[in-house]
C-alpha cells in the first residue's frame, strides 16, 4: 500500500469511523507548452505529474454526500435530489460540482446512495499545478466507478470542466482535466481541444538525462477572478472581429491582416494564441524529430509571449526563468494560468543542484518569499488504487 492510499485511509477513518469502500487518486499536471489556447479551440501539451489527489470514499444509507478534506476543518454536505451550481461554494465546489455536473451528461443519480468523501493531496494549491482538476478528476472517477455509470474519461474531463465553469465560476478549458485522466507514464498528452482528439506522446526525458524542474513562486492565483477572464473576453472579442468562430482558424500568416483590424491590446492577445498553437505543434514535431534536447527555444519563445503579448506573468515568474535560463537550463517559461504559480525549466540532470541554488539566491536577493523547487515526473492519470 502506497503512503497516500494508507493516509486516505486513515483520514477516511478518523472523519466518519469506519473504513472507505474504496481509494482513487489523479494527478496534478504540468502544462509543458500551450497556454491559453485550450478555450480557444487550439492544441495544448500538458503531462500528469507524480503530485496526487486522492479521494477515500464510503457509502451512505440515505441520499446526503458529505465532503471532507485535509485542507480544510470543514466537512460539507449536501442532498442529491437539491444540488445544483447555486448551493455550494468554496473548495466544497470542486467535487460537489463534480456530482452535478455528472447529472448534466446523462448520469442517472437518482436511484443512487448518498457517499461520504475524504480528500487529500501533495498537489501544491494556487501553483499553476491543476489542484483544482486533479480534485474533480479523482472525484469523477471514483464516483463514476462506484455508481457504476459507464461514462468514458473522455466524458470525465467534460464532467470536470463543467463542475469548473458553472459550479466554481472560473472559465477554464479542457486541458486540466484531460491531462489528469489520460496521462500515462513519461509521456505527454498532445491535446487538439476542438476535436477532443489526444495522441499519447514519448517525452524521453529521463533518457536524454534531462530533468524538469517546477519553480513555485508562492505566488497565488485565483482563476475565477479577474485577469483570467479578462484574458479569455479579448481572444472571443478577437475572434469576433475577424469573423471566425474561435481563434483556431486563425494562421500566423494572418497576423498582419489582424493587426489592422484590431486594437493593439486585442491584437497581442490574439498574437500570443496564435503563435502559441503553432509552438505547440513544432514542440511535438520536434520531439518525434529530434528529441526533448531541442525544444528549449520554443519554451523560450512562449515565456516571452506570455510576459510582452498576453500579459500574464509576474516579477517572480520572470526571475525565475530568466535566473534558470542563465544557469544553463535548455529552456524555461512560466506555466498554468498566470498571475502567479509556477515555471517550469528543462534541465539537465546534472545541473539541477546550480540552477536550484541560483534561483532561491536570486528571490533572496530580490526579497521575494522563498521559492518551492522540485522535479516532477510524467507520471501515469487518474486511477483506482485500493
């Protein structure tokens, strides 16, 4: 037994006095390239990491689900029959929405029992590390599982994305969830978020001796609030103008055409989707051709549109790539939503040890609050695991 099964275990049994039918975990991810394209209808190459969530669940005679979690004093429930998008807030609405949001694809909840859930997790909150997918993903599966629903994972990212958008309010797309449920071992998960299509693709990390290093800032973010939304308004508004239905359609070729159709706001928002799908067709294609070593430039090149175009990052994000790029990393670049969280910085193996301690005497320097460096793995997606 794993050290995350026996501690969901043992929560389980401390919250509600007996033991879990069952224990089911996903990941976290790390996004290796294609920010803010994945609600653009655009492609997106995230990988599941070896950072889980991990779901205890019992059941219950009656109709009433009752959450519990190690991040949280509070246990909160509520009745199958009155759940809807309105009667629950706060971190309850990750996997409250997601028993929602089961009924929204066809799921029939009403011949169910009621379930008792206790949740615990190694995925860093507020890093840009998909804490609040790897909560809905577990939840999924393990519900769907236990319920015996029959809904493919597929399905299950569609569940977690709506429990995302209606329950928790934040405008995510579908790449948080569907790299938690089908990411497999070294591997990345290549995303077209139109078609819903993913090809399971070799990293090769390991291998060429490269590690990749996860710079948490410690500087939070909410994506229900603020400059996420703002960001995803511009690119529908983009979109708009130039008379197509998402900014997918839109070609770097066609970039001079949208500079003088738009402002130079919008233009750069539409600029950093744009080029950032065709960054993430050269990354995969790069990989296949030539392996992980040659793929620096292009996390390179996405930092600097997500800081100059999108306007997302922050002093300490920018520090920290500009700090690993410089102690010789192959590429580095802010990852997630922006606003705070993560970079990331491919490295090789051996000089993990200097950029870490270049990085943490830099914020230091700085007078930043101390990073959280680690390595993360392309570990395998969500799972039954007792």
């Amino acid at each position: 037994m794993t050290d995350h099964v026996a501690s969901a275990e043992h929560g389980f049994a401390e919250q509600y006095g007996r033991r879990p039918a069952g224990v089911w975990s996903a990941p976290g991810r790390v996004n290796l390239i294609g920010e803010h394209t994945d609600y653009n209808d655009g492609f997106v190459f995230p990988f599941a990491i070896d950072r889980r969530t991990t779901v205890a669940l019992g059941d219950r005679d009656d109709r009433l689900v009752r959450v519990a979690s190690t991040f949280s004093p509070e246990t909160v429930e509520a009745h199958l029959d009155t759940l809807t998008p309105d009667t629950v807030s706060g971190w309850a609405a990750y996997p409250l929405g997601v028993v929602w949001a089961l009924a929204e694809f066809g799921a029939d909840l009403e011949h169910v029992r009621g379930v008792d859930l206790h949740i615990d997790s190694d995925v860093p909150v507020g890093a840009g590390l998909s804490s609040s997918a790897a909560i809905e993903c577990a939840v999924a599966l393990a519900l769907d599982e236990h319920w015996g629903l029959g809904l493919d994972r597929p399905t299950l990212a569609k569940v977690g994305r709506l429990a995302e958008n209606r329950v928790v309010g934040a405008p995510t797309g579908i790449m948080d969830q569907s790299a938690s449920l089908l990411g497999e071992t070294d591997s990345g998960v290549f995303l077209d978020c139109r078609s819903l299509d993913a090809d399971v693709i070799p990293l090769g990390f390991a291998e060429a001796g490269l590690s990749l290093l996860v710079i948490d800032t410690c500087v939070s973010h909410t994506h229900a609030t603020g400059g996420y939304a703002a960001r995803r308004a511009s690119c529908e508004a983009g979109a708009r103008v130039l008379g197509v239905e998402s900014l997918r359609e839109v070609r770097v070729d066609d970039l001079d055409r949208a500079r003088e159709l738009l402002d130079d706001e919008t233009f750069r928002r539409v600029r950093h989707v744009v080029t950032e799908d065709q960054r993430v067709l050269d990354t995969v294609r790069t990989l296949r051709e030539q392996g992980p070593g040659a793929i620096g430039a292009l996390l390179d090149a996405s930092h600097v549109s997500m800081r100059d175009d999108f306007e997302i990052s922050v002093p300490e994000l920018d520090l920290a790539v500009e700090t690993a790029q410089a102690g010789g990393a192959i590429g580095a670049r802010m990852t997630g939503g922006g606003f705070g969280g993560a970079a990331i910085a491919l490295v090789g193996d051996e000089r993990v040890p200097e950029v870490r301690r270049r990085i943490e005497a830099a914020f230091a320097e700085r007078g930043y609050r101390e990073p959280a460096i680690f390595t993360v793995h392309a570990a395998q997606g969500a799972r039954r695991d007792a």
